[in-house]
C-alpha cells in the first residue's frame, strides 16, 4: 500500500502528474466530486463514465448511517457506491467544525476509514477558522499534528493523508507544511480554507496557500480540501495544488445555480443553456426548469463543466499557457483579482518552479508586467554582454558608431539579437504598446545600465515613449527616432 506522485509537466508552480494509490492511477490537477451515499444527484458510476478517476466521500456519514455502515464494512466502500477508482474519505473533521465536538475519536475513525476500505485515509484534524487568534490557531495546529503523528504510529501501512492547518496565520502555515513534510506523506491536503473561499477572500487564500506550500516539499501531491468552484481552479493550480473536491456541483444545483468557469447563474434567470454538455445541448432553459429532474441535470451539467474545466488546465500547463488562463478566470470577480494580484505579488517565489521555456506568452494587461516571465527576464539582463558605448534602439533599425546595438521588447526590455528567437521574446505576442509595458521593459533596461557602470547608454525611441524613458532610467542619454 501506498501512494506515490509523480510531476510530468510544469507551468508556473502547477504541475501535470500521476497520482498513484495502490494500484490505480489518478491523472492530476484532479477533482475529487463529493458524493454523498444518501442523496447521490449523480452516480458514482456516472461519474466514472464522465472521466473521474477519484471521488471523496465522508467517513462519519457512513458510520452514523443505518443504511450503509454494516454494508460498508462487510463489501468495502468501492461495492457500496460502485466505484473502482480511487475513493478518499474525509474524518468527519468538516462536521467538527461546523457543528462543534463529533463524537469520533481520531482512532475510531482510522480504524473505520481502513475497515471500509478507504484508499485514502484522513486523520482527524482540526480545521480552526479564520476569525481564530494566533493563540488559538497555534494549539488547534499542535493538536492536529499530535493526531497525525498518531495515525502514523498507529497504521504505519495506511495511505495516510497529511492535513495542513495553521489558520491565517502564515508563519504557522509554513511551519505545518514543514512539519508533515518531515513525517514523509505523499499527499498533504490544505486544510480550514473553505470559510476564505466561501467569503471571497481569495488574497487570504493565496497567502495560506503558498505559506503552506513553502514548507511542503514539490514533491507532494497538494490536495485543497473543500475548493471549491471551477473559476478558481486555475489560481490555486497556479501555486501548485493538484487535488480538488468539491459538493459544489451538488449543492449548486439543489438552489438552481448553474456553474460556468466565470462564476454561477441562477437557472431561474438563463434564457439560453451557454454550454456544449449533453444536458445544455439537449433542452432549453424552459424545458431544464420544468423538468421533473431538474435538480439532477443541473447537477450534471455542474459536473461537467467543473469536470472540463480542470480538463482545460491540465492542457494549459502542457501548453505553457497556465498564466493566461489564470489572468483569464480572475477577471471574473474583483476578489479573484485580488487574489491573482496577490498570486503575481509572489513572483520570484514562483519563479523557482516557473518553466524556463515555453510555447508563447501573450501580453494581457498591467498584470501581464509581473509575471514570472517578466520576472526572469529582468534577472538575467545584467548578464548581458556590453561594450562601452551602447545603442538601445525601439525602433530596430541598424546603427553605426554604437560597440553594442540592443533591441527592445516590453514588457521584457533590451535584449541582444541573437536572444530575438528565443523564449519569451521571440515567442511573445503583444498589442500596440502601452505605458505600462514600456515602463516594465524600462525597468529591464535600468537593470543593464545599473550593472555596467563603465559603459554609456543612448536609447533611441519616438517622442511618445522619451519620458517614460527618461523617468524609469534616469542618466541615459535619448534620442528622437527620426535621428
Ligand atoms: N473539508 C473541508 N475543509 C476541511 C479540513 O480542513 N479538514 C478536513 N479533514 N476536511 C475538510
Ligand atoms: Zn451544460
């Protein structure tokens, strides 16, 4: 028994992988729909038709369920839901932390998480919420670890999950992610985040997120317990999250919200079905609100899209396109925003894992500015070799009299021709320039200038672009383009 990750593909701190339980493979990013045994809206076995590979479901629901918990024991949970893929189970630590004490001890629901046949298994942590001190977070984070370490002695065989907890609290974030890192587990899920989800707050999110990921080694496959809705999915893969479950396609449709990657509408407002599913291609908007089965179409189309979505992103990272995806998803909320704002905030942490090389990098806005990419780029320039009097030129235009010619490209900067082929300047696209561009690729450009104190720098450009110039490198020398 064990569980095993393996990363295939990269982009940004996102990774393409193969979980591997026991003897079954989990493609990742990967979503882990919940499925609740009692009201199950679809099947697991529909489910599995539709291309998922691992579900999760709550342990404490089928101890304290007079329908499935003899069942459960006797056959093993993969014969009770109909399901050959991988089947997690959570502690019943969800149900802690929204109704208080469970009456389950971390080893009673070990040792029937195990006697169910759980692939993986999941100690009783303790989500603290958001709105806890530091005093609080810090003991609810001990007794968690005192729990894993528990489960660890107790079942040094079982596919033991490592919760990271911690609250807001980063320090003690990164000190969780550490902590269970050096008890060696495979697979950490990130604890306590759906509150932050739920409110928004994905800035906050972000933070936790990457705090927790500093201490884990990128070894680990990272699980984001609760997340959530698909227009997320991107950003947290981004920092480098492989796993999701969510009830969310369940819980949507049971208030008639109808999930789209940008964000959920209300079926009750939809004149049109915007989506390619089988269900949305199959009926109108009046007919998917009168059926009979309304509840569980929208279900499956929920499914579906959240299903695609995760598709799209394993795609993006074989692409090299994750950040365009990301600018994409978090232009639907401003709070998504934010969270992206604060994602880019990150950069040169996420620089380490970012991919050197990649197929295109498309300009996109201001934000565009503070990517990885950019980021890199801008570190390397001062190792770029100069002689002493040196002609930066927006123009590309040859130029006698100059020991070195450089050619410019915002939002990077002065590069030499023989990088003009060569990710990210010959693979990237970008629209009639703008100040911030400019200004961005400026800041490059300073960078060469403040690393060769002995040479001399002239930058030709138009009119339109001279005082940003003159503002972002102050001491070279501009001339008109016409010149
Ligand atoms: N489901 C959503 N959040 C959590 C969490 O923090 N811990 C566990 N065990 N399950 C969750
Ligand atoms: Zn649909």
């Amino acid at each position: 028994m064990a569980i095993t990750f393996e990363v295939i593909h990269k982009d940004i701190a996102g990774r393409v992988g193969k979980l591997r339980v026991n003897d079954k493979m989990v493609r990742t990013p990967a979503l882990l729909p919940v499925v609740n045994p009692h009201l199950p809206l679809v099947t697991p076995r529909e489910m599995q038709e539709m291309g998922v590979e691992a579900l999760i479901t709550n342990a404490y629901i089928f101890r304290r369920s007079e329908k499935f918990h003899d069942q459960a024991i006797a056959d093993g949970l993969h014969s009770v839901l109909d399901f050959d893929g991988v089947i997690m189970t959570d502690s019943g630590s969800f149900q802690l932390s929204v109704y208080g004490e469970v009456e389950v001890s971390n080893q009673e629901t070990l040792e029937f998480q195990q006697a169910i046949r759980s692939d993986i298994v999941v100690p009783l942590d303790i989500p603290t919420p958001p709105d806890a001190g530091r005093e609080r977070a810090a003991r609810e984070l001990a007794t968690t670890m005192e729990r894993i370490r528990e489960a660890r002695e107790l079942f040094p065989d079982a596919n033991l999950a490592g919760p990271v907890q911690g609250g807001i609290f980063t320090d003690l974030r990164e000190e969780a992610g550490q902590a269970v890192q050096d008890l060696g587990f495979a697979f950490a899920p990130i604890g306590a985040v759906v509150p932050l989800m739920e409110s928004y707050r994905y800035k906050d999110l972000v933070q936790v997120v990457l705090a927790a990921k500093r201490g884990l080694s990128p070894a680990t496959a990272v699980h984001l317990f609760g997340a959530g809705h698909p227009s997320m999915f991107a950003l947290a893969v981004a920092m480098g999250c492989d796993l999701f479950d969510s009830a969310a396609y369940a819980l949507f449709a049971r208030e008639g919200r109808y999930i789209t990657p940008h964000g959920s509408l209300k079926l009750d407002e939809l004149a049109e079905l915007p989506c390619p599913c089988r269900v949305c291609r199959s009926m109108t908007a009046e007919e998917l609100r009168k059926s009979p089965d309304r509840e569980r179409l929208l279900a499956l189309h929920n499914l579906h899209v959240t299903l695609a979505e995760i598709a799209r992103i394993r795609q993006a990272i074989q692409d090299g396109t994750l950040w365009e995806l990301v600018d994409e998803r978090c232009r639907s909320h401003p709070l998504l925003l934010n969270g992206y704002r604060e994602l880019l905030a990150h950069a040169a942490e996420l620089e380490q894992d970012d991919p050197v090389s990649k197929r295109r990098f498309f300009y996109r806005g201001s934000e565009t500015c503070r990517r990885t990419e950019v980021l890199r780029f801008h570190e390397v320039i001062p190792r770029i070799p100069v002689g002493e009097r040196v002609l930066v030129t927006f123009d590309g235009r040859e130029t006698p009299g100059f020991d070195t010619v450089l050619n410019f490209k915002p939002p990077f900067g002065p590069y030499p021709v023989e990088l003009a082929e060569t990710f990210p300047v010959g693979q990237s696209e970008v629209p009639d320039w703008d100040d911030d561009m400019v200004r961005s690729g400026c800041a490059g450009l300073r960078a060469l200038v403040e690393a060769h104190p002995e040479s001399r720098f002239t930058v030709r450009c138009s009119d339109e672009w001279a005082r940003i110039v003159r503002e972002e490198v102050p001491g070279v020398e501009v001339l008109d383009e016409q010149v």
